[in-house]
C-alpha cells in the first residue's frame, strides 16, 4: 500500500525528533561534548550573524555608493545644461549686437541719406524760386517798359502781368508747402523740432545738501 506525502513527512520529522533527543541524552551523559557542542553552534550562530552584518552592510555602502554616483551625475548634468544654456544666451547676445549694429548703420545712413536730400533740394527748390522770380521781375521789367514807351496798351501789359504773377505766385505756394509737409517732418530738422515737436527734456536733478565748496 503507497504511503502519502503528509505521511512520510510525519514520519521524517519523528525520526529526526528522535535522532535529536538520542544525541542530546548522549550530550548530557558527555559534559565534554556537550560544552564542545555549544561552542560550535556559538561559534556558528556568531559567524552567520558576522556574514549576515557583513552583507547588509556591502549591501548599503553599494546602494549609498550608488546613489552618490547617481547624484554626481545629476549635478554633473545640470552643470552642462547650465553652460549650454549660458552659450546659447552668449550667440543670442552676440548675434543681437551685430543685427542691431546693422539696423543702427542702415539707420545712420538713411537719416545721412535724408539729409543730404533736404539740403540739396532745398538749395534747387531755392535757386528755382529765385530763378522764377528773376524772370517774372524781367518780364515785368519788360512790360512795364513798352508801356512807358507806348508799343503795348495798359490792357494788354496788365493782361500779361497777371497770369505771370499768378504763375510766380503758384510755384513759390508749391514749393513751400511740398518742403513743409515732405521734407521738414524729421526730428533732425532743427526748427521743426524746437517748433511742434517741443525741445529735448533735461533730467531733473534735485539739488546737492549738505555739500560745502572744498576751501582755496
């Protein structure tokens, strides 16, 4: 008939409770063997309690080890991102600077532009006025002659007179409003500036306390 499992174990059990009385009954009758007995499970039971420290131990010098090294890199990262970001702010800052050192030449250079236009053309718009009026005062000059000496009736020279007047009268209207409106609207026109625009503030500084004049 087989024997169960459950039963076997019962019976090694037994068997080794019974093995494990006999010895220790041969133990008491043998002090000698006794004291060895317990000097060898002493000395057993302070090695596996040496190992066991000994293992916990490497066990947490590794994770400490470990974890510093994992610190290490951490801080070592955020040091590299930090000069990354510092060179990519350094490009930013240089690259700034040249394309507003361009911007400011291109300005400084147009402003230059403008105001080389304003002075040549209002020397031209000036020697045209001038010219026209030179030649509506010879024109005149001439009617006003060949009245006095009777070719021409008053009618006629007044006749003629007018429309030139008219004309002279047009191209100076023309000319003024044309520099006032395209030319004059720049802050470095000096009168447009000290006129509509207003003058430059100054800073208002408070006054100096409690300061004496060093003595000579």
């Amino acid at each position: 008939m087989p024997v169960s499992i459950d039963t076997h174990i019962s019976n090694v059990k037994l068997q080794n409770e019974i093995e494990l009385a006999a010895a220790v009954n041969n133990l008491k009758t043998n002090p000698q063997e006794l004291s060895q007995f317990l000097q060898n499970q002493q000395s057993n039971v302070y090695s596996k309690i040496l190992k066991q420290k000994d293992n916990t131990f490497q066990k947490v010098y590794g994770d400490m080890d470990r974890s510093t090294k994992v610190h290490k890199s951490v801080l070592m990262y955020n040091k590299r991102t930090k000069d990354l970001v510092n060179i990519q702010d350094e490009i930013y800052r240089t690259r700034k600077e040249k394309v507003d050192a361009v911007l400011q030449d291109k300005q400084t250079a147009g402003r230059k532009s403008e105001m080389n236009e304003w002075t040549v053309n209002n020397k031209r718009d000036t020697l045209f006025v001038m010219s026209s009026l030179f030649i509506t005062l010879s024109v005149l000059l001439l009617l006003a002659g060949l009245w006095r000496m009777g070719m021409i009736g008053s009618s006629l020279a007044i006749g003629l007179a007018l429309p030139l007047l008219l004309i002279f009268s047009l191209i100076v209207t023309n000319r003024a409003q044309y520099t006032d409106v395209l030319r004059n609207k720049n802050y470095w026109n000096k009168q447009i500036f000290e006129g509509k625009y207003g003058k430059i503030p100054l800073p208002n500084c408070p006054a100096l306390t409690g300061i004496t004049p060093a003595s000579t």
